[in-house]
C-alpha cells in the first residue's frame, strides 16, 4: 500500500510538472506573438533563454521525483571540469578578452561609420555607401581574424590551417567564379560612383530608389514597396536618375481657332506663379510652343526644370493649372472631332 501511495504520488508530481511547463510554453508563444513587433532582438533573446531554462529545470525536477541521484555524478562532473578550468584559465580568460576586443572594434567601427554616413553635405549619399561596405568588410576581417586568434590561445597549429585555407581558396575561386565576379562589379559600383545609397536608378526595367549596397548584391525599392535584390554582376544596365535635375513635360492641346501666340503669352505671364507653390522648381516654367498639329487640336508643349526626381507633383499641378488658366481667358481645349462627308446621290 506505501508503494502504491509512493508511485502515486510519483506520478501525479510528473503530471503536473508537465503540465505546468507546457502551459507556460503556449501562454508565453501566445504572448510573444502577440508582442513581437514591440519587443527589442535582446528582450527576445532573454525570453527564450528562460523558456530554455525552464525546460531543463522541468526534466531536473522530473528526475528528482522519480529519486534520481545527482551526488555520484556531479562529483565526478566537478572533478573533471575543475581540473579542466584550471588547466586553461588562461586559454579562457584570452579567449574572452579576444572575443570582447573584437566585438568592440565592431561596434566602435559600426558607430563611426554611420556618424559619418548621417552627416549632411553634397556628398552625403556617396559617404553613407562607402560607409556600409567598409563596414561590411570590417565585419568579416574581424571574425576570421578573431577566430584564429582564438584557435592560436588554444594551442592549435594555425599555420597548417591557413595553408589549408589558401589552397581552399584556390580551388573555391575556380567554382566560384560567379561570387567574385558580383564582388569585383561591387567594388567597381562603389568606387566608380555608378550609384549610392538614396539614388533612384532603374536596372532591367525595375526602377526605383537604392537602399542598400553590400559587396555582392544591392537592393533597390520602388514606390510600391516591393524590394528588387540584384546580384551586383548583374548589374550592367543603369540608368540613374539622381545625377542631375529633373524635367516635368507637360504637353496639352488647344482648339485650332484659338491664338497659338496668345495662349503662349497668357501662359508665360502666368507660370511663374506656380514657383510660389512649388518650391521644387529650380527655374521659370518655358513655354516650348507647337510641338504637334493633330486632327482635332493644336499641341503645345510646357516643360519645367524641378529638384532630383521631385517632377511627378509638379507635372500633375502644371497640368491642373494650364487647365485653370485656359479657362479664366476663355481658350478652348477641344476634345476629338470627327467630320463626316456625306456623298450626294
């Protein structure tokens, strides 16, 4: 009967270790789920680590109820890792310290870098993508290096690996020709100033605006969101639209009885007005002339020189605006007419 009891009481403890760590698992998946946007990568981290902790001290607990001993294991666990720290405390304590320099030089780089990416000027977008790639292959220098640091404290040949590694290289180079060839067209990218980060450039019929550029793809986002990521080898066709200034085209149509010479000087006197409400506009809207004579209408043709690809506003307000002023002095914009014939029997 006490063994019955004890077995019992065994089993029901196991139930409801059980079901106390898998309910703190789903409620804590459902919480973090709900919460993930707002909780920072570290605060994510510490809540796995305690779910990890949890479970182990779950098993531990699971262990102790069914009358596992721990004494004769962990004193041989203990000796053997004593023995152990106090062989290599030296080893351990290098390592850390390399580990901790190396994560410093990172940081204190990655600072920097962007201090000086974020600074304004006219060369502020050419600052930022030098900034990013040097950062890049800080990134990388910095781990391989630490690694064999590392790997030297702790008493391992180094030579013999880096020998490995240059032949490794070799051979990788060979089957990797398409690797180098998008990080040397990435280096040529950045030094040659094809593009920088912020620029709007279109590359095989995707346009839109640079929003990083790393030394073996670069990614580009157009106005609906949609991020194109090219291999930078790929990357052979470029039209960058962030070199210069941009140009507003606005072509319209008036009625043939219309004055063309006076539309024309109606419509000089007024434009100018539109630099009032477009601060993007660099200079007097021109007034081309007839670009066109259509069936129904005679085409005229506005362009207005505007800031780096701020155009788009101002075509459509040029637009609207021609279409104010015709009507205020009473020049008709015809719509298409079509003149029938008809044949005398």
């Amino acid at each position: 009967m006490i063994l019955f009891n004890s077995l019992a009481m065994q089993t029901i403890g196991s139930i409801l270790i059980a079901l106390v760590a898998v309910g703190i698992l789903v409620l804590g998946s459902i919480l973090i789920k709900k919460k993930e946007e707002q909780l920072q990568r570290y605060q994510l981290l510490l809540i796995y680590l305690g779910f990890f902790i949890m479970i182990v001290g779950a098993v531990l607990l699971e262990m102790v109820v069914w009358g596992f001993d721990f004494q004769p294991h962990l004193t041989n666990y203990w000796g053997d890792f004593e023995t152990f720290i106090l062989g290599r405390i030296g080893s351990l304590i290098g390592s850390v310290v390399t580990i901790f320099i190396a994560f410093f030089i990172v940081k204190l780089s990655h600072v920097g870098l962007m201090k000086v990416g974020k600074k304004g000027g006219v060369m502020q977008r050419r600052k930022q993508t030098i900034a990013k790639v040097t950062m890049s292959v800080i990134k990388y220098f910095i781990v391989v290096v630490t690694i064999i640091v590392v790997l030297a404290i702790w008493d391992v040949n180094v030579l013999p690996a880096l020998a490995g590694l240059g032949i490794m290289g070799l051979v990788i180079g060979l089957g990797a020709q398409k690797f180098i060839n998008d990080l040397i067209a990435g280096l040529f990218i950045v030094f040659e100033h094809h593009f920088d980060v912020g620029d709007v450039v279109e590359v095989k019929g995707f346009k839109g605006t640079v929003i990083d550029i790393g030394l073996k793809t670069c990614k580009i986002k157009n106005w609906k969101g949609e991020v194109k990521i090219l291999n930078n080898g790929d990357v052979t066709d470029i039209t960058n639209f962030s070199l210069d200034s941009s140009t507003a085209i606005i072509d319209f149509g008036i009625a043939y009885r219309e004055d063309v010479q006076k539309t024309i000087d109606v419509l000089k006197q007024e434009l100018p007005k539109l630099k009032n409400k477009y601060p993007q506009i660099l200079d007097d809207p021109t007034v081309v002339g007839v670009i066109a004579l259509n069936s129904s209408s005679v085409d005229m043709r506005v362009i207005v020189k505007t800031a780096n690809e701020q155009h788009y506003e101002v075509e459509r307000g040029t637009r609207q605006f021609i279409k104010e002023v015709l009507d205020e002095h009473s020049i008709e914009i015809p719509f298409p007419q079509v003149v029938v014939h008809q044949a005398k029997s």
